[in-house]
C-alpha cells in the first residue's frame, strides 16, 4: 500500500512497478479494476489496454485481465484488502496532518509492515509467512532492468518534416511528410513509429518552440516534399506584397534549416484568409521594423489593429502673447 498524488498514467505504472518490487517478484496474472488510465475500454471480450499499461505488462512478461464492470467478486480478495487498509492503516492516520508526499508514505510503511505481520485469529501464521511460503516461490524473477514508464500518443507530421510535442518539434525522415505517426516518449526520449516500425529516435528537449533537426531527415536541396519548398513560399509572399515577401524570406533564413521555418511561414500566409492583404502587408513591415517577425507577432498586430506605426503627436505650443507665457524676462 502507497499514497500517490492522482490516479493518473503516471502513478499508475509507478505504483505496479513498485508494488512488483516490494513483491520480489513477478505474478502470472494481474486483474485490475477498469480503470481508465489501464483499461481504454472496457468489455468482457476483448478489453482495451492502455498501450503504456500493456508495455509494463510486456516488460514483466505477465497476463492483463481487468475486472468485469461492477462484478466485485471478480477481485473480492482485493477488495477484503482494502477494507483491511482502512480500519488498520487509514483509520490509524486520519488525525495526523502531513506536508508531503513522502511523510505520509513513510506514515504508512510501519504499518504496513504490522499488519502484515499480525497474527491470524483462526489460522496458523500470518500474511507475511502464508506470502513467503505460498506466494513468493510461486512469483517470477523480476527483469533485470526497471521499467521505464513511457507515454503514447497519435500525431501527424507537418509539412516541415516534424512532429510536435509539447510545443518543441522532432524530425523524421522526410518521405513520411503529412503522415499520421505514434510517438512514444519517455522523460529522456521521444521516439516515432509508423506503421508499427520506429523512424525516428530523439533526446527529449524541455525547450519550447525549438526545433531537434538530424541533418539526414531533409528532403534534398530545393525538393519539393508534400508540394512544399522554400520558393513556393516566397512566390506565394510575393502575391500578397514585397513586405510579406521579405518577412517569410526573413522567417526561413533565420533558421538553421529552411524546413524549419514552414510551419511560421504557413501560418503568416494564411492570415491573409482573415484579415485584408492589405493589412498583413501592412502588419508585415510593422514586424519587420520592430524585430518581431514571427507567426504570433505578426497575428497580434492585426488583431489589435497595431500594424500601422503611431503617429506622432504634434508638440503642444502657446502664441507668445498668451496670458500664461511668462516670457525669459520673467527669470531674470
């Protein structure tokens, strides 16, 4: 028994990996409750598993088979468990006040521990030796390796040959350019997989709007990949007008692989959909002036009518003559 802070993915998995550690080892068969970070969808047929539930499983080489909806019975020794924990581990705490996580978890480890080892009132032994003698040499090894929990996700890929997660951009290989792509991360990676087979491998990056780019990703100089290109960016620029032009030209020279620069580009373009050409024109030299040439600048100008510079106020004078004008005499 442990305390987390939610019932998310993320403590789920945690929880069985050191649940299975506490255990020494690794059961033929879990049956867990359709909860909806293990099971995606319930059904007595064919239960869907979270794919990062169904990675443990595969790591630890066991059996996932969850519990009928609302068929207690299907789990009653867990749920015996539970009532244990509450009236000899719960109960116990109610009236202590803690401020971490790891106080109440270090709460509750003696505990644990005494009601493991508190004597049957009608049968010989206790939880501890019915586990060491029945249980644990039935249980497998554990792996020699600690799984390391890993999370899903469908995305597509852009026409700049990256996918995005959590606002930073990873690079496949450029022929899978528009296609519809599994990511599979972890805190120290990210990794693409099309079609069930792995096309890309990166380090994770914490930082946002960033680009990780392998040189051998990119499409050829000058091809077009998913009918987009350096030059057709600026071609279509250059119906707008020769200020749009230069900040989409400005946008791909910035980076260190024009490819990078599709998606910004793409989307200033296409504020001309929104708004006037005029005014994106317009919104384009204001950007340019001020230094501000991306998507977000560019789009919060318009939006706020600032494209136009301010105008500079006329000074403020009085006629000579005027009542209020003291004239330099008056210091002397």
């Amino acid at each position: 028994m442990e305390a987390t802070r939610t019932q998310g993915l993320g403590d789920w998995i945690g929880s069985h990996v050191r649940c299975l550690e506490f255990l020494g080892g690794v059961p033929e068969l879990l049956v867990p409750d359709n909860l909806k970070s293990g099971v995606t969808h319930p059904s007595f047929y064919e239960p869907d598993i979270n794919p990062s539930y169904q990675e443990l499983a595969t790591h630890y080489g066991l059996a996932i088979l969850p519990a009928r909806v609302r068929k207690p019975r299907d789990k009653a020794k867990v749920e015996a468990g539970v009532l244990l924990a509450q009236r000899w581990i719960l109960a116990r705490l109610r009236h202590q006040q803690f401020f971490s996580l790891a106080d109440v978890n270090g709460a509750i480890r003696p505990l644990l521990a005494d009601l493991n080892q508190r004597p049957f009132k009608k049968l010989p032994g206790s939880r501890q030796s019915v586990f060491e003698t029945v249980d644990r040499p039935a249980l497998k090894p554990l792996p020699l390796t600690r799984h390391e929990f890993a999370e899903w996700k469908l995305a597509r890929v852009g026409i700049d040959y990256h996918v995005e997660l959590q606002r930073h951009y990873y690079s496949v290989p450029y022929q899978y350019a528009r296609a519809q792509v599994d990511l599979r991360f972890t805190v120290s990676t990210v990794e693409v997989f099309a079609k069930g087979e792995r096309i890309a491998s990166h380090l994770r990056s914490p930082l946002p709007g960033r680009h990780t780019t392998v040189a051998a990703h990119l499409a050829p100089a000058h091809q077009q990949v998913a009918g987009w290109n350096a030059q057709r960016f600026l071609d279509w620029a250059a119906t707008v007008g020769p200020q749009t032009q230069a900040a989409i030209e400005q946008v791909l020279q910035a980076r260190t692989h024009p490819q990078q620069g599709y998606r910004t580009a793409l989307g200033i373009l296409r504020l001309a959909k929104v708004y006037d050409p005029a005014r994106l024109e317009a919104g384009c030299r204001r950007a340019i002036q001020i230094n501000a040439v991306t998507y977000r600048s560019i789009a919060s100008l318009l939006k706020h009518g600032l494209e136009q510079p301010a105008a500079t106020p006329a000074p403020a004078s009085l006629p000579a003559d005027h009542a209020n004008v003291r004239g330099s005499a008056y210091y002397h």
